[in-house]
C-alpha cells in the first residue's frame, strides 16, 4: 500500500474489518472508502480486499438524527450581487455583469463549432477518462496524461480533494479571503480552515501560511493570481511553498487565472511544483481565460498517478459531459483566439486602473481579469448604487474587508460605463479627490 497520511490504515487483527467481493462496482466503492478512512491511502484492489472501516461503523451506529441531512457548515455569506440582481424588475435594460469574473468575450468559433457537432452524441455518455482532452493537456503542459484529471470546475476537484484528504478536527492552511469554494469544501468535512491574511500586495503570504502549519495540517491551499484581491506570488513565494510545506501535507495551488497570470510574467508555478519531493496538485480552468464558464470543464495536474487515481475513484464518473469537453478541447488549441482574449483583458485592465487612480482612488495590482479597490462608503451600498445605474460589481463577503468591491474586467464599453458609474457614485458621497468630470474616463487605446 502506499500512502500519504503519516498513519497508515489500520489492519491489525483488532480492527473492524469487512470483506470485500470481486464485484466491480462494490470493489470500487470500498477503494473509495479507504481512500477518505486513510487520507489519501490507495490500495490496488484484488479478488478479497479488506478494509478497515470502523470510522464508518461508528458513524453508522450513531442515534438517527431529526435532520441529518442538515448542512454542517455556517451559512455563507449572503451573495448580494445575486440579491440585488434578483430585484432588479424584469422589464428593465439588461444589466452589465461585471461581478462573476466571466469572461465578456464568446468563445473561440471553434469552440463553438465543435460544441454544435458533439451535441449530436449526446444520446450517448461522455468518456470517463476524458482521454482525448488529458492527452492535449500533456502535450501542452509536459505532465503526464495519467496524471491529470478532469472535472466539472475545479470547483468539483476542490471538493473531492477535501473529502478525501481529511477528518473533523483536521486542519486547513488558506489564504483569507480566497477563492469561497475552497473554506466551504473545508467546512464540509467538519475540518478547520486556519485563515491566513494576504500580504500587502494582495498575494498570499508564504511565510505566515508556513508559520501556521502544525501537527495536524492536512492540506494546505495557495491561489495565484488569487480573488478577490488579484494578486500574484513570486517565484520565490511559491518555491518557500513547495519545498517548505511537509512531504505528508496535500499543497494544492488554485490556478484559476493562470493564463491571466502567466500573460503578467507571473511565475511558472507548474515549473516550481515538479521540484517539490511531497503531493501536490494544480488546479486550473476553461471557465475564465477560454470563456467557457458556462460549460463546467477543470483540471488537476498532479504529482502521481497514486493522486489522481484517488481524485478520480472520489469524483463522478462521467463528467465533464460530451458537449463541454469538445469545446474545451478546441479551445485549447485555438492560440491565436486565447491572445486575443488575454490582450484585450490586459488592455482594459489597464483602463479601469488608470480610471480609477484619476478618480483618487488606490487600485490594487492585478494579474487577473478583475480589478479590486476600496471605497469611501461600505460596499454592499456602493453595490447598490451601481445596480441602480445597470451594473453588477461584487463585494470582497469578507467580515475584514468590508469597504472593498471587485469589478470584473469587461469590453471597452463596460469599461466606460463603470468608470462613469464609478465617478457619480463617489460624486455624490462628496469624495473631494474627484477634481473633474472628465477624469473618469481613459481615453481608449
């Protein structure tokens, strides 16, 4: 067996064992099983197999609960972006969505070609092991083909990792705030997510994340470019990360804007991780940069076929569907419409930043395709007041941050609508540093 849990599975002969048969699908099932028992345990299944599930039995023989599908979790902070858009009356104009970081571009035509043709197999299921796409992202990124997996998001990759890798009372290292996805998987399995505040940058903060690394640390969660804030690890924050954090502790890097990142002469994270000598994964997306957030296709590059084989017997069989897969597959190979995008996102960036340094405000650096400032007036009003005039920004949802909103980087149009918007919004707040109207707007490039 091998593992990456500093204590293996229990097999002595005390333990509460249960025999398992050649039937396949059972076989797979208690795999699985052993999986989240052994944190990361992997075992290669053979006529018997036995299984140490006394965690399970307990939880088996606990007293029925009235609600036991009850969430475990504290509520999440309330969405109200999605509320304010909800009241918005359904005759009004259209509004502009610059709070879900999608991308305001259509995908690559061939993309979309590809996507009309496979809906024509859809009476039949998608490949399992997505063989075609892995084989194209191996060629492209140098990992292995049997060492990446995908998934319906990284979203769902996420939440596979926490359920496999850890137990109540576990603990988590991530940055705060982050990606929301990733303390709600945490919570999920009753795990403890040790929050650890950006730099002043808005990067994650290697050395305080290392500082906060104890005994009973099981994974711990780096993003870069990391949301809200946009901001970007060093080369050499991220090689603290790799070869810092214990060989028996899960480093996952959430590379949601990679492409964002990489377009900003950010570091070759994947470069730096293949150094590292214990489990990691890279976690990134087709939803952002290759505007396909509507078709649900992530990855996970990983540091073992013993990773990915646990991420895929924990994950859903079949997914990402027939549809999205070709079109991820034809984006990925669609370079020229990828600069494209990248350009254009950087060209606006640049615009909203500018706008905003005029208007008297603080911009924060960014390499992704949103741009984060705080205001003079409490975010959840400022969100608001941009409804109000036909936007959609998003605040930070972050007790410590609550004057901070996060406006995703849209077409030039966008751009001057915001900047407008922005401009009459802090007008009216008597924010003094607005010398003119003019100033607002950046002229277009």
């Amino acid at each position: 067996m091998k593992t990456f849990a500093e204590k293996p599975v229990d097999y002595s002969e005390d333990a509460t064992y249960i025999t398992v048969t050649t039937q396949l699908g059972i076989v797979l099932l208690s795999d699985c099983l052993l999986l989240a028992l052994g944190r990361f345990s992997y075992l290669h299944c053979h006529d018997n197999v036995r299984v140490n599930i006394d965690g399970i039995i307990r939880l088996i023989e606990q007293p029925p609960q009235s609600a036991w599908i009850r969430s475990r979790l504290p509520a999440r902070p309330v969405d109200q972006a999605a509320v304010i858009a909800r009241s918005r009356p359904e005759a009004a104009a259209p509004l502009r969505r610059l709070h879900l970081n999608e991308s305001p571009y259509p995908p690559s035509p061939h993309a979309i070609a590809a996507m009309a043709a496979a809906a024509q197999n859809t009476n039949r299921y998608p490949d399992p092991s997505t063989k075609e796409l892995c084989a194209e992202l191996s060629t492209r990124t140098g990992v292995a083909a049997s060492q990446i997996v995908c998934g319906h998001g990284s979203e769902e990759l996420i939440n596979v990792l926490c359920t496999l890798g850890l137990r109540e009372a576990d603990e988590v290292v991530l940055p705060a705030p982050t990606f929301p996805g990733i303390p709600a998987a945490v919570g999920v399995r009753n795990a403890v997510a040790v929050r650890i505040k950006l730099d002043g940058q808005g990067a994650n903060d290697a050395d305080a994340m290392l500082a906060a690394i104890t005994p009973r640390t099981r994974i711990v969660f780096c993003c870069t470019p990391n949301p809200p804030s946009g901001g970007l690890m060093s080369a050499e924050a991220v090689r603290e990360m790799a070869q810092r954090v214990p060989d028996h502790v899960l480093l996952v890097v959430d590379e949601a804007y990679h492409e964002f990142g990489r377009h900003a002469d950010g570091p070759d994270v994947l470069e730096i991780l293949r150094r590292r000598r214990g489990p990691w994964v890279d976690l990134r997306t087709f939803s952002k940069a290759y505007s396909l957030a509507g078709a649900r296709v992530g990855y996970a590059l990983c540091s073992s076929v013993e990773v990915t084989d646990a991420i895929r017997y924990g994950k859903t069989m079949y997914g990402p569907s027939t549809v999205p897969l070709a079109g991820a597959l034809a984006a990925l190979r669609d370079d020229a419409h990828l600069a494209d995008a990248l350009n254009a996102v950087a060209r606006e960036r640049a615009r909203i930043t500018e706008g905003m340094t005029r208007l008297g405000l603080k911009p924060m650096a960014t390499a992704a395709n949103f741009v984060s400032v705080a205001l003079p007036m409490p975010a959840i009003d400022a969100m608001t007041r941009f409804h109000e005039l036909g936007i959609l920004v998003r605040d930070w949802r972050d007790a410590d941050h609550r004057h901070e909103i996060r406006v995703t980087v849209g077409t030039a149009d966008d751009t001057d609508a915001f900047l407008g918007a922005l401009r009459t919004i802090l007008q009216t707040t008597n924010m003094t540093a607005v010398d003119r109207l003019s100033g607002a707007v950046v002229q277009r490039g």
